[in-house]
C-alpha cells in the first residue's frame, strides 16, 4: 500500500510539472495559476499545495528540473564546462551556458518572478536560493582558483546578479543570449587573465 501511494506520488508530481510546462508555453506566465495547472494534470488544487507548497514552489521546481542537467555536465561533462580545463574557460562556458539556459526558459523565470511579487508570505531572498547558492560556490571557486588575491565571493555576486539587470533580463527574455555571453568572456578574460587560462 505505501509503495502504491509513492508511486501515485510520483506520477503526480511528473504530471503537475508537466502541465506547468505546457502551459507556460501557451500562456503568459501571470496566466498560469495553481488551478489551471490542476486541472491540467488532473488532480486537485490541494495536491498542488502539498507537494509544492505555493505557486512560487512550483514555478521554483520546474526551474531545478531544467537546471539540473546543467549543473550535471558542470559536475561529469567534457570541458570546458565540465572538468579539465582552465578556471577561465570553464568559468566563461559556465556563464555562457547559464545565459543560454535564462534565455531558453523565459517564460518560466518571468512566472517564478511573478509568483514572488504577487505572494503574500516573504519569499526567500535570491542568495539563499539552493540554485544561486550552487552556482555562486561553482563561480566563486573558479575565481579563487585563477585569482586568490581577489574577493571571488563578491565577485561571483556581481556576475551572478547582472542576469537580473532589466536590460539584460530583457534580451534574455527575448531568447538573445549571445550578446551577453560575449560580455562574460571579455570580463572573465580581464579579470582572470593568462592566470586561469589554458595554453591552448
């Protein structure tokens, strides 16, 4: 009975999820509330409440699921962004990589922005996000490596957050990313120079 009751777990979440993505592609983000998604994935509001807590929850879990399989090619992929290559080239295809994937998932950073301005409760601050944390110690590393004489910690602040400038945020959203991923290579080149490149 409760192998049944995690599997109809499962099942739900993936159907939830699902539904969230189909409607994300079809409507704008402010459209697509916890009850259309029920009944999208047909269950309840409530399974939608207690599996993801809020609106903003699943907006935030659907955001995971497609950034997994990045921080899996950070983690095992050939380099530069996986292991292997210089602090320099892995750090400009890892913000490279991190603008394409903004710029691909637009509408889906635009609902989860939206499900935290309009949520009654106080939304966790962006720096305590397990995402940002991860790619904050992932960029900050990097840094440190190339350059410990500099503060890698603020710096990987400042990177980090220009995907949240309004300008930048817009060409994102407008599926633009090559623009700002030429911007990271120029900085990541003259703040880690010849340091934290590789001789190839």
């Amino acid at each position: 009975m409760e192998r049944r009751e995690r599997a109809d777990a499962a099942r739900n979440r993936r159907a939830i999820l699902r539904a969230a993505e189909e409607l994300l592609r079809m409507h704008p983000p402010e459209q697509v509330s916890v009850e259309r998604v029920a009944a999208a994935a047909g269950v309840g509001k409530g399974t939608v409440f207690h599996r993801f807590g809020s609106r903003t929850g699943l907006m935030r879990e659907l955001m995971a699921e497609r950034v997994r399989e990045l921080e899996q090619a950070v983690a095992e992929g050939p380099p530069p962004l996986g292991p292997g290559a210089a602090p320099a080239d892995r750090l400009a295809a890892f913000l490279d990589a991190v603008a394409r994937l903004a710029a691909r998932n637009g509408n889906l950073i635009a609902a989860h922005e939206h499900a935290v301005a309009t949520r009654k409760a106080p939304e966790q601050p962006r720096q305590e996000n397990p995402i940002y944390l991860s790619w904050h110690r992932h960029v900050s590393g990097l840094i440190a490596q190339a350059r410990p004489d500099v503060d890698a910690e603020e710096i990987a602040h400042m990177l980090l957050g220009t995907l949240h400038m309004e300008p930048i945020a817009a060409q994102l959203r407008a599926g633009r990313p090559e623009r700002l991923a030429a911007a990271f290579a120029t900085l990541v080149r003259a703040l880690l120079g010849e340091e934290g490149r590789s001789d190839g």
